[in-house]
C-alpha cells in the first residue's frame, strides 16, 4: 500500500528551477559577478542534461523545453 501520495520533482527539476533563479538574478547585477552566477547556472543543468543523455533522449531538445516550462509557471509547479 502507498503510505505517502506526495509527489517529489524528480528528473533535474530542483538543478533546472535554481538554474532559471540563479540566471535571472545575474541579469540584475554588473560585471564579474554577472558571468559567475551564470557559469553557476549553466553548470546546474549538467545533471538533468546527463539524465537525458543516459535515458537515450535528445538533451539540448529535453533542456529547452525544461526551461520555457519553468519560465510559464512558479517556482515548484513546472511538471
């Protein structure tokens, strides 16, 4: 029997949402600092990108759909 019906993100979902926070957030800051956080959120997305490449799917495919999907709803809701 199920004793917990929550549902988890799984998949990248956690690595991809803070990737799209961390990339807005550069946006609003000057210089060094600006490419930092961005190096950081590109680096993010290497885990959901590995999980598709080992599922066998096309990952630059999978990743831009993943990020208009969390750029269309809050934080938690893309699924």
């Amino acid at each position: 029997s199920v004793q917990n019906d929550s549902v988890v993100a799984g998949g990248g979902a956690i690595e991809m949402e803070l990737s799209k926070y961390l990339r807005d957030y550069s946006r609003t800051i000057p210089g060094k600092q600006q490419l930092l956080i961005g190096a950081y959120a590109k680096a993010l997305e290497i885990i959901p990108r590995q999980l598709c490449d080992n599922a066998g799917f096309d990952a630059t495919n999978i990743l831009n759909k993943l990020r208009a999907k969390h750029a269309q709803v809050g934080p938690g809701m893309a699924g």
